[in-house]
C-alpha cells in the first residue's frame, strides 16, 4: 500500500510539473478591438467646465484677459474644485478650447499631497495615466486617439510590448474621448519650495487650431540662402 501511495504522488507531482499553461493570444489587434469599448470616456466635465462648450463670462469671475494669437483667454477666479485661478481658452464663438487649473503650494508637502490627490481622481475618472518623474518634477499625462483605429494601433503597441520576454513595463495611458485630445498635469517650480500645480485640458478643436499655426509658421519661414 505504501508502495501504491507513493507511486501515486510521484504521478500526481510529474503530471503538476508538466502541465502545460494555455498559450497566450498573439491577435494583438483582436485583442485591441476586444478592449476598445473599455477606454471610452463620455464624461465631458472637467471641474465644472465643459470642453468644447459654451464660456459664459458674466457666469463666471472674470479677472482679466489676454490674446494667444486669434483666441482670447479668460483668467477666472475659481476656487470650488481647489485650485486657486483657471485659464480658459475659447475662439471667436466662445467655444472652450483650453483649460488650465493652476494651485500654487508653498512646501514640497503640500506638493506632493496635491500631485497625488489629482492623481488618482484624473486616473479613477480615466482609468488609466501616464506618469513620469517624482513629486518635485511629476508628469501626469492622459493620451487622447484621434479615431478607433488610432486607439488600437496604439494598443497593439502596449501589448506587444508588454509580450517581450524581458520588458520593463509599460504605462497604458491612451482613451477615446469626443472632445479632449489631451490631459496633463504638470509642475512648474517657483522660488524656494514654491510650484504651480497645472492640470491643462486641450481639446481636439484646441490641437487643430494648433497644427493649422505650426503650418503657417512654416509657410511663411523664408528659405535659408545656401552658403558658399
């Protein structure tokens, strides 16, 4: 009997060690298209305001305003969602083209708490952020594609890395939304342990508008004269 048992846990252990785990789906852009519908994002609000609506300025506490080329930019007191002033972007029609939520903090405490607090409010309404650097020079940056099929060639590109046998990670930090094409978070030092904590919404009528000026800037660069 003993002889009997242990003949049957030697089996039992071969045919544990020899088990074969189910191969891995290669399809990366099956795959992709299989999680698209996850990384959608209808929400359109960002801390009170809508990108790509409407500004009313007489809603709002208006402190001053300046020109960005064709575009005229708002500075807004506004301190219900904790940041101490807002910059909003709009055109001629006054669609919202740019936001951008500026805190000041005064210690490298107040710093870090404020980088993580916007963390992980921007990654629980995203689902997903990239993030490079520490709490003194932190980049917290969510990627917009154009498309569906932007998205998923972006997709295809995380997976596949992730699949090499000695990668060392990577971020998923792209989603589909109607009217952003990016969010970032970044810090700009002040003197001492000052910084501005700035989260900027740019919409995808704001990254148009900018290509069409990248365009002219280049239209209307004189060409080099060849040297001799």
């Amino acid at each position: 009997m003993k002889r009997l048992a242990l003949l049957a846990s030697t089996l039992l252990l071969c045919s544990c060690q020899t088990a074969v785990e189910p191969p891995v789906n290669k399809d990366f852009t099956a795959r992709a298209a299989a999680d698209i519908d996850r990384y959608r994002v209808a929400d359109n609000s960002a801390y009170g305001y809508e990108p790509e609506g409407r500004f009313d300025p007489s809603a709002r506490p208006v402190q001053g305003t300046f020109a960005d080329g064709a575009w005229k930019v708002y500075q807004v007191t506004d301190t219900k969602a904790g940041f101490d002033r807002v910059e909003v972007t709009v055109d001629d029609e006054g669609t919202i083209l740019r936001l951008r939520f500026i805190k000041p903090t005064f210690s490298s405490v107040a710093r870090r708490d404020t980088i993580n607090s916007v963390y992980e409010e921007l990654r629980h309404k995203y689902k997903v952020m990239e993030r490079i650097g520490d709490n003194d020079t932190a980049e917290l940056t969510v990627y917009v594609a154009n498309d569906d099929a932007d998205w998923i060639q972006h997709r295809v590109q995380y997976l596949q890395l992730m699949d090499e046998p000695n990668h060392l990670g990577a971020q998923d930090c792209w989603i589909l939304q109607p009217h952003l094409s990016l969010v970032q978070v970044t810090i700009k030092r002040q003197e001492g342990a000052g910084a501005l904590i700035v989260v900027d919404y740019q919409t995808k009528k704001y990254a148009a508008g900018m290509a069409v000026r990248a365009a002219e800037k280049v239209s209307h660069r004189k060409p080099s004269s060849p040297g001799y």
